[in-house]
C-alpha cells in the first residue's frame, strides 16, 4: 500500500523567530519513503537538521517576519495491515528490563506517576499481567475521558485528564502511559500520523495524532488508546517521555497559527 502524507503550517510573526520541528518520518519508517519526507518553507530559508536524545530527527531554522509556511509532501510504502497483537507478549520483571527502558518508567512533565500509582493498582492490580493489563488500561482510559476538541489544552496533565474526564488525543495518551508506569510497564508517548483507510466515512478533516508504545517481550509494542483500534497506515514522526519532549513544533518568540493541514490519504496504483 502507498500513502500519501504531508501537512502545512502557517504562521505569522511580528518578528525573526528561531524555531525546532519534529515533523519528518522516524527514522524506523524512512526506509518505506519513496523520496526524502524534507521539510520545505516559503519563504525558503536555512534549516538544520539533527537528532534529540531519543533518536527523533529535529529541523532548526530561524523564521523571518510575516507569513510563514513550513510543509512536506511525501509517499510511504505500507504493508497495508492493522498495528499487529501480540497477545502473547510478556511483562518483565523490572530487575529485568534492559536500563533503556527504565526511564520509561519515571514519572515526566505531564505523566505524575506518583499522583496516579494508588488509583492505577486499585483499577488493574487484578488484570492479568502482560498484553492482557495493557489492553486492560486502553479500554479504561477510552472509556473513561471523553474526546473534546472544545476541551483541548496544552497543560493538562495526566492526572487533571483523568479527574476531568475529558481531553484530546494526547490526553489519552497521557493517562494510558502514566498507569503503565504505575504498574511497573515501561511506556513511551508517540507522535505521528493516522490514516483512516480501512475505517467507515465520512473521515474527519486530517490531524497528527498521539499514542503509545509499551515495552513487553522483549520488544516495543504499539497501542492507541484515544481510538482503541488496531489502525492501517500509522506512520511514527517521534517518541519521548511525554509530549514536553516531542512538540511537533516549538517556537522562541510570539506567534500566530494562521493555517493548519495534514493528509494521510491511500495512493492508487
């Protein structure tokens, strides 16, 4: 399967602004691109590229004064099925989890896992341990907080999602991987894309997505707690602890978003 994917961002600033973007492909996905996903602006100017402390790749640039549009248009093989189940994937003992993991099991700027430890082993210390618990908490969480666009906003933490009751893709994202941490699952939030392909229309107007990924059987694992459906065509742009460290933007100075797109569309042929 072929996909098309690609977004614009419109902004405009009163004054040179420096900027970091986390908008290209993971590198785990790149070898599916059929030609470079590179970041294009108009009006063009010098970007940087580098890599974070978790392997996501960063473009730096310095926007000018005015209308300012940062985009990328790009086509990605996709084997076309679901996000696979592995129902079978075992939890670890902490003693032993590989140490790249143990980070995944701190609390972070919007995961409070000492705020959620008690609540999380009251809900789950009786789910079966491994997939099973896993699952056990998306259902909860997809349950629990309702999706609310109105709703959105950029503080809200886990905890606060989860006495509120309501929030938007990375709310649910949030809570899910803050009760993984609680019970002792290491777990990272990821950014990306989310087709619609293979789900009933009509399809709402195209955004960037968030998940998880937890860490049994030796192996990182995908799961989505804000649609709680094994999804075609997710395509990674980054992972961190939370949020705080994969913003598919992060901009020094005052701005405007004035225009917003994303696309993630099946090509033919």
């Amino acid at each position: 399967m072929r996909i098309r994917v690609g977004y614009e961002f419109t902004y405009d600033f009163p004054q040179p602004t420096p900027m970091i973007a986390l908008l290209n492909v993971h590198y785990s996905r790149v070898a599916g691109l059929e030609s470079p996903d590179h970041l294009t602006t108009i009006p063009p100017v010098p970007v940087e590229s580098y890599r974070d402390s978790f392997g996501n790749w960063c473009s730096r640039l310095v926007a000018p004064a005015g209308r300012f549009t940062m985009t990328t248009d790009a086509v990605i093989d996709d084997d076309g099925l679901p996000d696979p189940v592995h129902l079978d994937a075992v939890q670890h003992p902490v003693e032993d989890l590989p140490a790249d993991t143990l980070l995944f099991l701190l609390g972070s700027r919007y995961c409070e896992t000492d705020r959620l430890a008690d609540e999380a082993w009251r809900l789950f210390q009786h789910t079966p341990l491994g997939w099973n618990r896993v699952q056990a908490v998306c259902d909860f969480v997809h349950n629990h907080i309702r999706f609310d666009y109105q709703q959105a906003r950029n503080t809200r933490t886990a905890a606060e999602a989860y006495f509120e009751g309501t929030g938007v893709c990375r709310d649910f994202a949030h809570l899910a991987v803050t009760f993984c941490r609680c019970l002792n699952i290491p777990a990272r939030y990821c950014t990306g894309y989310i087709s619609d392909i293979g789900t009933p229309q009509p399809w709402g107007i195209g955004d960037f997505a968030a998940w998880m990924e937890v860490y049994l059987g030796g192996r990182w694992h995908t799961f989505d707690p804000r649609n709680n459906t094994r999804r075609i065509g997710r395509v990674l742009i980054a992972h961190g602890r939370d949020a705080a460290d994969v913003p598919l933007t992060h901009t020094f100075g005052p701005n405007n978003l004035a225009g917003f797109r994303v696309w993630t569309d099946e090509v033919a042929g």
